[in-house]
C-alpha cells in the first residue's frame, strides 16, 4: 500500500468526487420549491408575520381628505396676496374652530380666518394655514408676517396614497408597520396563508438530552443535542409552526418511522445527523432508497453533506450534524425554500461589503462561511476559531462572512461581504 499525500484539510474534496456549488444547489433547490400551503382571511389585526395570499391595493387614499399639518390658522392664500415679505396681516376670526374628528362645518368668507388643530380637515375656503407660533391674537382677529407660502402647512387627500394603489404584491410577510398601512388604506382583513409547519428530527446514537447526566459520564460518548433547540427557535423566529419530532438513534427502522410522523403532522421537515455517507449515515441513505434525494454533496464550508429530498410528499432537508454547519446550511438552504413553500417569494441574502479585520488565504473549489461580528472601527472581524465544533462562535457572531467558490486572498482592510444575521430574521 502506498499513502496518499497528506492534505491535512477536512473539507478538501476527495480526488475523482464531484461536489455541487453552492448557486447550482441553490438553483436545483429554487427550482424544485413551490407553495404548499393554502389560504384564509384573517382580521389585520391578527396579519403580522402572516404571509399575503394574494396582492392588496388600497381601499381609500391615504389621507381620505386634505387636512391640517400644526396647530395654526387656516384662511385663503388669495386674501394676503400680494403682499411683500415681512408686511404685516390681520385678518378677522369667524366663531368656531376645526378639529381631528370635529370638523368646521361652514365656509370660511374670503379675507377670514378660523382657528384649526392638527389633522383636521380643510374647511371649505381654506387652502393655507398658518402655524400658531408665528401669530399674535386677541381672539377675534390674528396678526402676522407675511411670506406664508401658499397651501402651506396642509396635506393633500392621497398625498401618501392614492385609493387603487397597489400596496404589496402577493407572497409579502406582513411586518408592524404594514399592518398600519393596510389599516390607514381601509382594510380590516386580508388573505393570507395558513402558516407553514417545519417538524424538526435529531437523529445518532451519540446525541443525548440535556439534563440526564450521560454527557457527564464520558464513558458512552455521548454529546448533548443541541441542534433541536436551535433549530425549533430559528422555525419559530421565521414565523413558522414548529413540530418536536426528538432524537432517535442510527436506527433505519426509528428514522423512518420519525420521518413518516413529520410528514404525517408537518408541511416540510429538518433533520440533523446522518447527511452524509458513513457507515451510520441512515438519512441519506433511507432519502435515497425510499425518496427522492436531490443533492447532498455541497461544495461548502462548514457543511459539506446536505441532503434535500422529498419524504412521503413532504420537502426533507437533511442537515449536518455539526451545529455550527446545521445554523450555516439551515440558514443559506432551508430559509429561503421555507419562505417558497410558505408562499413567500425567493430571496437571497444579499449583504453589504465593509473592510475585513482578518488576513486569510482561502483555497478554490468551496464556499466559505465565516462566523464574524463588527468591530468598532465598522471591520468584518470572523472568530478566533474555524473549527465547525466551536458553538460558541454562533453566539460570540453576529453574522456571517462570505468567501465565494474561487481561490481568495484576503487582506486586512480588503472589502468582504458581510451577512448580519438580522438578513435572515434573526
């Protein structure tokens, strides 16, 4: 037997091994995702985080009707002009007022004046006010300099938006400041998707629950789980339903039996653990046999195995077991196939550029992912550590630095592009 070079790099791709790209595996995914959920009417007030079913235009304009800017007083510009900058007027009040709600009911005379509150509607005659900060008055007349710019201090009906405009297309997630707008545009309800639910699986005989003291033992070598918690908080945080499917050991029998109860109580499915193609790697294998794999040779760092097949109708999305690969692929892969079958639209991360606070020379043929966070001089700084095995890294980073596939030289103060977790809902 002859040894082969030592490369010392476990994320080298194995001579004569044809790995996916990570757009081609992107593409194949976008390609094979469609909305799988269908849809409902829901009270605006209930809409945030709901996905819109169909596009919504606006009912009524926004304002419904010219109103009052300030506090001041309204009259018509054509009673003060012409007159020259800094003159001064007096104009007579007429009894009454203006207010939000309590509009003025009459017609203001040319060469009149009457006292009018924020965002009440323009009386008939009125076109200008101004505010009562540049007015002297003994309540039957005001005084002030002239230069008011005519229509001043009011806003026009439809000036924000006209009725028939179209305010989101379909496939929008609804976010607070929507809902005010749908709202401020006459609507009460509107339709929307029925929320997607993501069934969750850890799977391998190493993985053990926090709290029972088997990790503590040593003996077994065990690791806590926790891929599962991770992954049910970002199904939550994306406006999904999560379902608990556990952990079951490298079993074919349990994982299929696990699979079947996801695709029997979910609308798609993460599974962690077994992507790859050891002698314990069951997911995969079962995906292929019994499903229908799609890919699971990812040319990416970390990550590498990753499977995305169809289980019983159900999407399938096997993720590394490492933790810190399982957060990088759920984010790049499964988020945005999540938002398609929720009846979102596709969307990619697209980033920012910022100077790099790192120096790294990166070799050809993978995607690198970097867990990083900005320093104080607006630097993208990645963690200490690369290793894959370094949880802390997710929760000391921020976001993400992305190297693409091509071989990179990285110097500090180059331009990199940064992915702040906030991209992805978090």
């Amino acid at each position: 037997m002859k040894p082969p070079p030592l490369r010392n790099d476990c994320f080298a791709m194995p001579r004569g091994v044809e790995w996916t790209p990570v757009d081609q595996a992107l593409a194949t995914l976008r390609e094979g995702m469609a909305t799988v959920v269908g849809t409902e009417d829901t009270d605006v007030m209930e809409a945030g985080g709901r996905v819109l079913a169909s596009d919504v235009s606006a009912r009524c304009s926004n304002p419904p009707f010219s109103n009052s800017a300030v506090d001041g007083y309204g009259f018509a510009f054509s009673s003060v002009s012409p007159a020259t900058v800094g003159d001064t007027i007096t104009l007579p009040l007429v009894p009454g007022r203006a207010a939000a709600g309590a509009p003025f009911s009459g017609t203001v005379p040319p060469g009149n004046a009457v006292r009018i509150l924020t965002g009440a509607p323009i009386p008939r005659g009125i076109d200008t006010v101004v505010l009562e900060e540049d007015v002297s008055t003994d309540g039957a007349r005001i005084m002030f300099r002239s230069g008011v710019r005519p229509e001043a201090n009011t806003r026009d009906s439809g000036e924000d938006v006209v009725a028939g405009t179209r305010l989101f297309e379909r496939g929008h997630r609804l976010r607070s400041q929507d809902l005010a707008l749908l709202t401020a545009c006459g609507h009460s309800r509107v339709p929307v998707h029925r929320s997607l639910s993501v069934a969750v699986l850890s799977t391998g005989d190493e993985i053990s629950e926090a709290g029972t003291g088997r990790v503590a033992a040593g003996a077994t070598g065990a690791v806590y789980d926790s891929n599962r918690p991770m992954l049910l908080d970002l199904v939550r945080r994306w406006g999904f339903v999560d379902c608990d499917l556990g952990r079951v050991p490298d079993d074919p029998g349990k994982i299929r039996a696990a699979l079947d109860r996801g695709a029997g109580t979910a609308d798609a499915i993460i599974a962690t653990g077994g992507a790859s193609a050891g002698d314990e790697d069951h997911v995969s294998r079962m995906l292929r046999d019994e499903g229908t794999l799609q890919t699971w040779r990812v040319a990416i760092k970390p990550g590498r195995p990753l499977a995305m097949a169809i289980w019983r109708d159900r999407p399938v999305f096997g993720l590394p077991g490492n933790p810190v690969a399982a957060f990088v692929c759920a984010l790049i892969f499964a988020l945005p196939a999540l938002r398609v079958l929720a009846g979102e639209n596709w969307s990619d991360p697209h980033g920012f550029l910022v100077p790099s606070g790192f120096a790294k020379r990166k070799k050809p043929g993978r995607r690198e992912y970097l867990r990083a966070r900005i320093d104080a001089k607006g630097r993208a700084v990645p963690f200490a550590s690369e290793g894959s095995g370094r949880i802390s890294g997710l929760s000391w980073s921020d976001g993400l630095i992305e190297l693409e596939h091509g071989a990179l030289s990285v110097r500090e103060e180059d331009p990199v592009k940064y992915l702040p977790y906030a991209m992805f809902g978090l």
